[in-house]
C-alpha cells in the first residue's frame, strides 16, 4: 500500500530520525552562529598578535 494512504504513526513508534524536535534548528542556527563569531574574533586576534609582533619584535 502506498504511504500516502497510510494512517501517520505517532511518535512514539517512529524511526529516531523522523521524529520532529521542537526548536532544533534554532539550537543548530545558534551554534553555527557561535562557530562562526569564534573564527571571526580568534582570527582577528592572530591578526593583530601578529601585526603587533612583526613592528616592534623586528
């Protein structure tokens, strides 16, 4: 029988990856958005670490 005619299953007894987490893609969002502010704030310190370093180490 095709699925379209199929009663939907509760949760309960669906598959771990087909049931529906509330708010997930906020959390998933917010952490690449972590992720991303990090690179951008560490790799402006190694920048300036290292601009600071070349003038007055030389």
């Amino acid at each position: 029988m095709p699925r379209r005619f199929q009663p939907p299953v509760p949760d309960h007894l669906r598959e771990p990856h087909e049931v529906n987490v509330p708010g997930l893609w906020n959390v998933y969002i917010l952490g690449i958005g972590i992720a991303i502010l990090l690179g951008l704030v560490g790799g402006s310190l190694w920048i300036a670490w290292r601009l600071l370093a070349t003038r007055f180490v030389d």
